[in-house]
C-alpha cells in the first residue's frame, strides 16, 4: 500500500510536470496550394515533433476569413504562441489585437503583414521576395541580352510573394528598353490555374513569339510547360522559363530541359519560429522584427545533382 502510494505521488509528479513544460503552438497555414506549401507544413510538423511541441495545424484553404477564424480558436483554447503564414496581407490588425490583449506572442512566417503597429507581432521569418524578383530578372536580362517579350504569371492578387517579386522583376527589367511584359495575369500560385492562363496566353498570341515565361512560383511554372508542350512548342526552348521555389519537380524540369531558372526559397522556416516563441517564453519579449532568409538562382547546369538531393530529402 505504501509503495503504490509513492508510485502514484510520482507518476502524478511527472504528468504535471511534463504538461508544465509542453509548449502548444497554433499554426494557421494558406493552405495546399503548391509543392513548395506542403514541404513547408511537413518541415513545421517535423520540427515541432521533434521539440516535443503540441502544434495544433489549421490549413486555411487560401482563404484569410479561415486563417481568422483558427486564430481566434487558437487565442480561445490558450495557446502559448501563435504562427501565422497570411494568405493577403491586409486585414490582420483585430485579430491581433485580441491576441495581444490575450498575451499570446505570434510570429509571421513567409508573406508579409501590412500593420502599423508592429508590437501586434513578435517577429516574421522570411525571405525577401523583391530581391527573388530581381535575382531572376537579373538573369533573364542576361540570358536573352535585355531583348525580351515575356509573360507573367502572376500569384495570389494582395500577397505579398506576388507583389514583392513583381516589384523586383520589374524594377530590373525597366532598365531594358526591348524587354517588356506583354501578358500578365494571376494564376494563383496553382499548377492546375497556371496551365490555364497560359493556353489564354498562347491564344492570344494567336502565333506572336513569346521569349519567356516568368511565373512568381514554380507550380504555376510547370503549369504553363505542360500548356506550351501541349500547344507544339519546346518549353525551355522556345519559350524560356523562370519563375521562384525550388522544388523538386522544377529541378526535374530544369534537368529534362523544359525550364530554365529558379530561385530558391527554403521551406524550412519552423525551426527559426519555434526559436523565436521559445526565447520569448524565457523572456526575450522584443525581438528583432524580421528574421531573414536567402536563396540563390539555380539553373539547368546543376539540375539534375540538385533533383537527385532533393528528392531523397
Ligand atoms: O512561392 C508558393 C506558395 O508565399 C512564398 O506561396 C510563398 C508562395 C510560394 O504557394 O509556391
């Protein structure tokens, strides 16, 4: 009898004491967009496994009302953090006040947020998306020597990924007088979307040459290789193609030839996050706002060393 007591008085012990040190974050992601998305949900889902960190995972199907209303369950179930991937960059400023007032830190991870008042937020992991646009036009600029009519496949309207690299690009291709974009339109950073303006592009070409396609993200990027394969042109070949990521399937396609250029984006912004909350919760309460990441233009040359790396990942 005595013993069972002093078995129980410590298993008591160790469950308190376990809930004491389990930190539960909540995690509202865009959604499952793009190959680069769903690498980036497995790496925060792997990397709070690994920390031992309870992370509650709400997929916002592209939509902010959703991303709100998992905030706003977070903040109601106590969480001790909160990470928030924004679909568009407008509209956070109540939410985040109610997690302010709730004392819960938040970190902004990947898209920006447009807010005043940046004590609503801990800090942002991310890279800078002006300069992946202007790395890439730097490139096409020095492929086709400025002489260029290229079109764009734009992401979602009102994020930040979408807004910054055209920014980028643009600012690089305005130096270039015979380098134009002569087709624009979003295509919702979807294979699926991506494919389908560019058949309405070539359509409307009705035969007029393109020299390159410039998608803000991959998949959109092999949407519209498979569109001009099926419309009897060489992507990568005849039409040159570029466009932001790194994921494994354009590494592939680099190395078969049908595109061109990427830049590289590491998904893998969970462990940086979770750094973030875990020197907040020891009491680092400011922090530097913006923790950046980089990556650097990869092309045909080494695509087929770097698909053989990354598949295996
Ligand atoms: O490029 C794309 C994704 O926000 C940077 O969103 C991100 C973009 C990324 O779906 O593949």
């Amino acid at each position: 009898m005595k013993n069972f007591k002093l078995v129980s008085a410590f298993s008591l012990w160790a469950v308190s004491a376990s809930c004491a040190f389990a930190t539960t974050v909540g995690f509202s992601q865009v959604g499952s967009e793009s190959g680069w998305r769903t690498s980036f949900s497995e790496a925060v889902k792997a990397e709070a496994k690994q920390r031992g960190i309870d992370l509650k995972f709400a997929d916002a199907q592209q939509k902010q009302e959703n991303q709100i209303k998992a905030v706003r369950s977070f903040i109601a179930q106590g969480v001790d953090a909160i990470i928030i991937a924004p679909v568009v960059e407008t509209g956070w400023k109540p939410v985040l006040k109610e997690a302010k007032r709730a004392r819960i830190p938040v970190v902004i991870v990947d898209r920006n947020i447009n807010v005043d008042d940046d004590s609503l937020y801990l800090t942002r992991i991310a890279t800078d998306f002006t300069e992946e646009g202007r790395k890439i036009g730097e490139w096409l600029m020095d492929k086709t020597q400025g002489n260029c009519d290229i079109a764009e496949l734009q992401g979602t309207v009102g994020a930040t990924a979408a807004i910054d690299r055209a920014t980028g690009f643009n600012a690089v291709i305005a130096n270039y007088p015979n380098a134009k974009i002569v087709r624009s339109q979003t295509g919702e950073f979807t294979r699926a979307k991506g494919k389908e303006v560019m058949e309405g592009f070539l359509k409307a070409q009705n035969g007029q040459a393109l020299c390159a396609v410039w998608a803000h993200n991959d998949e959109m990027a092999l949407g519209a290789v498979q569109a001009i394969k099926e419309a009897g042109l060489k992507p990568g070949k005849d039409i040159l193609i570029v466009s932001v990521d790194g994921v494994p399937d354009y590494f592939k396609a680099m190395a078969d030839g049908d595109a061109n250029a990427t830049v590289e984006y590491s998904p893998h912004m969970g462990g940086p996050a979770f750094d973030a909350i875990d020197a907040f919760i020891k009491g680092n309460k400011e922090q530097s706002k913006w923790v950046s990441t980089t990556g650097e233009v990869f092309t045909q040359e080494t695509a087929a060393a770097e698909y053989e790396k990354r598949r295996l990942r």
